[in-house]
C-alpha cells in the first residue's frame, strides 16, 4: 500500500481530510498509519461535520453542501465532465 502511495502520489501530501467517514474508514486509517511516517499521520484528519471544515477553510472555497460560498458539489462535478469532454474532443 505505501508501495502504491509513494508512485501514484508522487507529489507532497499537505493534508487529508476524511469527512463523515463511516466507522470502518477510522479502523483502516488507523492500520494505514501504523506503517506510514509519522509526518504523514499527522497531515490525516477526521471532520465529524461542516463546522469543523469552516474551522480549517475559509467558506470561500468551500463548496455549499459543506456550508461553504462556493458552488455545490453537483455543479462542480458537472463543469470537471465538461473541461474533460473538451479535452477528450480535441
């Protein structure tokens, strides 16, 4: 698993935030921290809900369904299918 991490991701991981993760995430991360650095395991961080997100992000750039500024999930999704089909057409 770290194997995969380290070629997939090759790039610095600042930070993960894990939102609303089921019990059985929780269980995982703590088996994946078990074999990673401990820089890495302190970059992980569970958000039980919206509030603790706008006290780690500025509403801005979060997105509405998490009590942000910014557009909602869906319509964020929807313009990335978009950029990609352009891409794809090109």
């Amino acid at each position: 698993m770290v194997l995969i991490y380290k070629q997939v991701f090759s790039n610095r991981l600042k930070a993960v935030y894990l939102i609303n993760a089921p019990y059985y995430v929780e269980k995982f991360v703590d088996l994946f921290k078990s074999v990673v650095k401990p820089k890495l395991v302190t970059r992980i961080h569970f958000c039980e809900n919206s509030d603790d997100l706008i006290e780690k992000f500025r509403k801005e750039i979060l997105p509405e369904d998490y009590g942000g500024e910014e557009k909602s999930l869906k319509e964020l999704q929807d313009e990335s299918t978009e950029e990609k089909k352009i891409v794809y057409y090109k």
